[in-house]
C-alpha cells in the first residue's frame, strides 16, 4: 500500500496522536485528539514522517501571504504523488495551511516521534527548503525555515551546514560538499566520502522509516556527494573508490 493510501485512512491519526494526528484525522473525516504515542514501528515512523512533511510545508507555503501552486507542484515531485493520489494529497495540503495549530506543535512532534535532528528530520528540512526555492526565497520564508530547524532539533551550526546546501557556494565547491579543508588529501577525501555514504545512503534511511516515494531527496544528496568526490579526488566514480 502505498504512503498516500496509508495516511488518507482514520488509522493514520491512531497511529501517531498529537497534532500530526489530529491533522490525519481531520484529512479522514474526524477529529483525534489523542497523546503523542512512540513512533517505534517502521509503518508509524513512514506516517509520522510523511503528515510532518505535509504540514510543514503547507505551513512554510503561507509563510510570505502567497501560498502558490508552483511550491505545491514541488512538493508532489519531491514526494512522487501520482496522479489518483493527487487530489486526496491536495485536500491534505490545504487542510495543513489553514489548520489551526501552529508549525511549532507540528515540528516539536516530529522531532518527538522520529529523533531530535535525525537523518529523516534532515531529509525533511532539505525538502521545505527546496519547496521554498520554487519561487525564490523570501525573507518570511527564511525565518520560519530556521525557526523549524531548530524544533525539528538543530543546533544553529547544524541548521546553518543545510542552509548553505541550498543557498551557498556548496553546491558548486566539492570541499564544502565533503565537509573538508581544500586540497585535502586523498586519504583524508576517501574518509570523508565514505562517512557520508554511510551516513545518506538512500537504503539507510528508508530502513528508517521514509517513504520510498520521498526518496528523491535522498538521490540528489547522494549524487552531488558522489560529484564532488570525483572532483575532488580526480577520479571517475566506475573505479574502486
């Protein structure tokens, strides 16, 4: 079943509680106000962390008064939501924006359910960030986008390294990308990169509890590590590394 088929039923709000819960009930026709349960199960984690990715969006959509279907459009692409889904996705969606409780609930549970500053939480804050490039970044959008990182768990250091992913010269500077000082050695490179790849692989974290239809993310993160490496260290990724 896929995550869109899980989350449109009323189980979806059983499964979590809190406000992410009552969020799921109300996409279902009711209204859960339960106490926030342990999101120990590989299926309660897949919903947790897909209802958190929905509401902080849509929230982050409002964020500079215009909300367009450009981010929205976004969102279903870094979400792979096919087309029957399309329609449930979007009621979810506009449900989240005009939702009473505030982002802050939304991001503490999360952070609650999934793991203070987890990698899932980091695919999470990746992706409002790349919704929020959609249209350009504005200044509202900045501040909430710090504001949620810091719920969601990031220190300022760590809020500031996936900042700079999106904003900085990072993308364009293997050295950045790989968290090296230029000129590094290949031994040190090598290190690097392998620590990395331990710490983004894909299957890592959808053994997590991501939604295999959010795994976009994860693949560009995991190409622009292997870019770089190969910038880096003069190499084609084909060799042994």
């Amino acid at each position: 079943m896929s995550i869109w088929a899980t989350i449109a039923g009323a189980a979806a709000g059983l499964l979590i509680g809190g406000p992410l819960g009552a969020l799921a009930g109300a996409a279902a026709g009711g209204a859960f106000q339960l106490a926030v349960l342990e999101a120990t199960s590989p299926e309660r984690r897949r919903v947790a962390f897909t209802i958190a990715a929905i509401a902080l969006a849509a929230k982050m959509a409002r964020a500079d008064g215009d909300a367009t279907m450009a981010e929205f459009k976004t969102f279903q692409r870094l979400f792979r939501v096919e087309d029957q889904e399309a329609e449930n996705t979007r009621r979810f969606y506009d449900l989240a924006k005009g939702s009473m409780a505030g982002f802050e609930a939304y991001a503490k549970q999360a952070a609650s359910l999934l793991g203070p500053a987890s990698p899932l939480l980091e695919d999470l804050l990746d992706a409002l960030w790349l919704i929020a490039a959609t249209d350009g970044f504005h200044p509202a959008e900045l501040d909430y986008l710090q504001a949620v990182a810091g719920h969601l768990g990031f220190d300022a250091a760590a809020a500031a390294r996936i900042r700079a992913r999106h904003t900085g010269p990072a993308e364009d500077d293997p050295w950045a990308v790989l968290g090296v000082e230029p000129g590094a050695d290949a031994a040190t490179l090598r290190r690097a990169y392998h620590a990395l790849v331990r710490q983004y692989h894909p299957d890592r974290h959808l053994a997590e509890g991501m939604p295999a239809e959010f795994i976009r993310v994860t693949e560009a993160r995991m190409a622009a590590i292997n870019a770089a490496y190969a910038t880096a260290s003069g190499k084609k990724m084909t060799e042994p590394a």
